[in-house]
C-alpha cells in the first residue's frame, strides 16, 4: 500500500517537473523565434508553442514519440490549408469552418491518430490569428505558427528524452550504490 502511493507522488512531481520545463522551454522557444519575424505576435507565439508542448508531452517517451509526430503533421496540414485560403480569400467564419472540416477529414482518410483534430485546432489559430494580424502575407503567418508548434512538440520531445536518460542514469546507480 505504501510503495503504491508512494509512487503515486514520485509519479505527479515527476509530471509536474516535466510540465514546468516544457512551459517554459516552448514560451522561450517560440517568444524568441516569432518575435524576430514578427514581434506584434510573439506572446500569442510563446501561447502556441506552450499548448503544442502540452500536448505532445505523455507518461512515457514512446507516447510522447507518437503524439509529437501526429502533433507535426497535423500542424503541417492546418498550417497549409489554412494559408493557401487565407491567400486567396479574407477570413470569414465560413472559410474557417471550411478549412477546419478539411483539415479534419484530410486528418481522417489520412489515418492521423488523432482523426485530424490537430490539424483542425492548427487551421483555427492560424486563421485567428491572421484575422488579428492581417499585415503579414497569410503563408508567413501559416508558417511561422507551424514553426511554434514545432518548438513546442521539440520541447516535449527533449524533456521526455533527458527525463528517460536521467532515470535510466539514476537506477544504475542505485544499483550499484550499497544497501543499508
């Protein structure tokens, strides 16, 4: 009973420590990356990269291998059919919920994990955010959120990845370090 929920605890700091690094590694990430390009945007930038990391990061490093990928493609397809219209069409409510039921159904017969979701969420934030951002060409801003996205999935990723070594490091040495 003890040792259950004693791992229970190590289990929800753990999370928590991982949560905090991707946090603040995507905010840094994509305040810093957008910011150069286009500074107006960079805070909703850090937002977006922050929420990709969010959900790319898993329990363990295989799901977060999986979720990171399907969270790239989803971004990539979003990101595109979202800034080919936004070129030749202004935002309008209705191209928004035309682009997301592309994205989505693109998503589905595709196969994507996640039935195209996140490409759908990719198509929302880039067309909001070329709605209040309409100075930048449609495609540098599909790009750039795509960019966030991808700083914040390899943020998740890094953290997953060194969290593993770490704990693989730390029980080599509790084994080799003698018991009281």
């Amino acid at each position: 009973m003890k040792n259950t929920t004693q791992k229970k605890w190590i289990n929800l700091v753990r999370r928590g420590i991982q949560t905090a690094i991707v946090v603040a590694l995507s905010f840094e990430a994509g305040y810093i990356c957008t910011g150069y390009v286009h500074e107006e945007s960079a805070l909703f930038a850090s937002m977006w990269a922050m929420v990709s990391g969010l959900v790319v990061l898993q329990d363990t490093w295989k799901e977060t291998k999986v979720a990171g990928f399907g969270r790239v493609v989803g971004a990539f397809v979003g990101a595109t059919i979202s800034g080919l219209y936004l070129t030749y069409y202004p935002f309008s409510v209705y191209g928004l919920a035309l682009c997301g039921a592309l994205s989505v159904m693109l998503g589905v017969i595709s196969g994507m994990a996640d039935g195209g979701r996140g490409a759908g969420v990719t198509v929302v934030i880039v067309m909001i955010v070329d709605a209040v951002h309409p100075e930048n060409h449609p495609m540098i801003g599909a790009g750039l959120r795509f960019l966030e996205s991808c700083l914040g999935t390899m943020s998740a990723m890094l953290v997953a990845w060194v969290w593993i070594r770490l704990t693989m490091h730390w029980n080599v040495l509790r084994t080799k370090s003698p018991q009281p």
